[in-house]
C-alpha cells in the first residue's frame, strides 16, 4: 500500500502542484494553457484510450458475464445517476452536469488501473479483465455520452439566445416599414442558425453528431467496435500509439493543475459531494450490487471490481472542463480533493471488501 502512495498518488498531487505553481506565476498564457489542453484531448487522450481498449479481446470480455454485465450496465448508470443528482440538487445546466458526470461519474482507470489493482492483486487475468471492462465502458461509452450532452447542451443554449433576440427584435417599436422587414429578415437568420431551434428530434441528432466528430469520442468508439468484430491489431503498431499516449496522464494532470490555478479553489458541499460520489457512494454500489448478483463466491474478483470504480476522478473530464471552460471551478477541485482523499479511501475498500464478502 505504501508503494501505491509513493509511486502512483503522490506524483499525481506533485504534478498537479506544479501545474498550479506555473498558473499562478503565469509560465503558462491562456493561449497556451488551451493549447496544452487540446493537444491532450485531440491527439494524446485519443490514443491512449485506443491503445487501452484495442488489447482487449471478444474471448476475454465473454469469459465472466456477470462481471462484464455489473461492469457495462454499472458504470452506465452511475454516470447518469450522477448527471441527473447534478441537476437536481446544484441547479447545474446540461453541459455543466454532463462534465460534472464525466468527472465525479467516471474513475481514472486509464491512468491509475493497472498502477493500483497489479499490486494488490497481482498481475494476472482477472485484474486485466477487470481493467479492460471499466476502461472499455468509461471511455468507449460515458465519454461521448458526456460530450453529447455538452453539445446538446450548448445547442439549447444558443436556441434560447437566438430566440430571445428574435423576440427583442421583434418588439422593437418602429414606423418605418423597411426596418420592420429588415427585421422580420434579422429573425428569420436568427432561427435558422440556432441549431435547428424549436426542433428537438433534429438538434440531438445534431448534438451527436458534433460529439462524433470529436477524435476523443470516434477513437474509443472504433476500437471497441474493431475488438467486437475479432479483428487483431499488429503489435507492432502499437510502439506508434504508445508514444504520444504515454503523453497523456502527464500533460492531463499537470493541466489539471493549470486550471485549478485560474480559479478560486473550492472546498464547498458540491465538491464535497462529487468526492462523496466518486470515492464512497459508487464503490458502495457496486459491492451491494455485486454481491446481490452472487459475486460473493469469489471475494477477489469483487474486490477488484469495487477498487476499479474507487479510483479518482478520470482526467479526461476536466480536460474536458478546460478545454470548453465548463465546470472548470468545481471540476479542477473536485479532482484534487478526490485525489488525495483516495489514499484514505483506498485503504477503506480494501478492508471493507473482504469484511463484507464473509
């Protein structure tokens, strides 16, 4: 255990650190904090989720149904629970509650799986199906989830704007009929280029397909549907994606840190909260659930499934944060609180586990 707070939480904590020392005195513009930002979430966070889905196969995903069924469905409906209680309880907007979700919803088994769960439990097949399960629904499914309801959000956004406009154009009083057609003309260009406004089948279609179109949606989407149809990637293609990959986690983090220096730092009940959900709430489901589902029988396998969704936060959510200036406060302090909370936390699901299982 104290080789996973040496070598895995606590570079975390220096980097972010360091992120946020270089914010605050500045090394770093806003031109180059974005560009910093998109890089990771355009080409580095792209492959490395691919990288990371791709060494799964169909063999490994069929060999424990239950699991993968706990682990698809669970995480799924974390995700959205978590979403929807944004909504509810902080009165967030739909994009501000889907990178809330994708924060606070999603563990960073990307960054940390392999780092945690190896030690604890070995390297063996299990732990890699396990990996593989929560890596595969994290960032093949929730992620452009999460960037569809940005999208979407952000659509019913510039609706609402663009119909308010139509109607203060509208209700200006004049006498003169050519500014009133002109008018009628401003209105007219204003609704047909608010996203299809008014029409809510053709705007989510609309929000989809922008989210698609992001490499960080399309490239985990195409690996695991590459997995599912058996096909079997060279490895050595694989030294090509590793190389910019291994560039994520720490330009993520260390971003991470930039962002949490362009904001107040908030320890407040929604950051409370979020780090509730993420390190206590969601574990505890999945323990509950997967014993209910007769997991118990091998106290292992369940423990490593409630370690996996135990990790922080995913970076990739408050890259995403960054890069759209959404949730950057919230998100930013979620992230480091539930980081260094989590080496306590750790601790916890690993005594709490095999109590329950017996």
């Amino acid at each position: 255990m104290v080789n996973i707070l040496i070598n895995d939480i606590v570079p975390i904590i220096v980097i972010m650190a360091l992120g946020y020392v270089c914010g605050k005195f500045s090394y770093f513009d806003d031109d180059q904090r974005q560009g910093l930002n998109k890089v990771v979430l355009n080409i580095a966070l792209p492959a490395a989720l691919f990288v990371s889905i791709i060494k799964a196969t169909r063999e490994m995903l069929a060999q424990d149904a239950t699991l993968t069924a706990i682990g698809f469905i669970g995480v799924i409906v974390m995700f959205m629970v978590c979403y929807y209680l944004c909504r509810l309880l902080f009165h967030r907007s739909i994009q501000e509650a889907a990178v809330a979700a994708l924060i606070a919803g999603s563990p960073t088994i990307g960054f940390l799986g392999f780092a945690v769960l190896d030690p604890i439990y070995g390297d063996t097949v299990s732990t890699n199906l396990v990996i593989a399960i929560i890596s595969i629904v994290v960032n093949a499914v929730t992620i452009p989830i999460g960037m569809y309801l940005i999208n979407l959000g952000q659509a019913k956004d510039r609706a609402k704007l663009s119909a308010e406009a139509v109607v203060d154009v509208k209700g200006d009083v004049t006498v003169d009929p050519s500014k009133d057609a002109k008018a009628d003309k401003d209105a007219e260009l204003l609704v047909h280029g608010s996203s299809n406004a008014g029409k809510k089948k053709n705007g989510n279609l609309q929000a989809l397909l922008n989210a698609l179109k992001q490499p960080v949606c399309w490239a985990p989407l195409l690996a695991i549907i590459l997995v599912l149809l058996g096909v079997h990637v060279p490895d050595q293609v694989a030294p090509t994606f590793d190389l910019i990959a291994k560039a994520n986690s720490g330009v993520a983090v260390l971003a991470a840190g930039l962002a949490l220096s362009t904001v107040k730092f908030s320890l407040g009940w929604e950051t409370i909260w979020n780090t509730f959900f993420r390190l206590i709430l969601t574990p505890a489901v999945f323990l509950g659930v997967g014993l209910l589902c007769g997991m118990g029988s091998d106290p292992d396998k369940i423990s490593m499934l409630v370690m996996a969704v135990a990790l922080p936060p995913a970076f990739s959510g408050i890259i995403i944060s960054s890069r759209y200036n959404i949730y950057v406060k919230e998100g930013a302090s979620t992230t480091a609180v539930s980081t260094v909370v989590f080496a306590v936390t750790c601790l916890l699901w690993i005594w709490l586990v095999p109590f329950c299982v017996h």
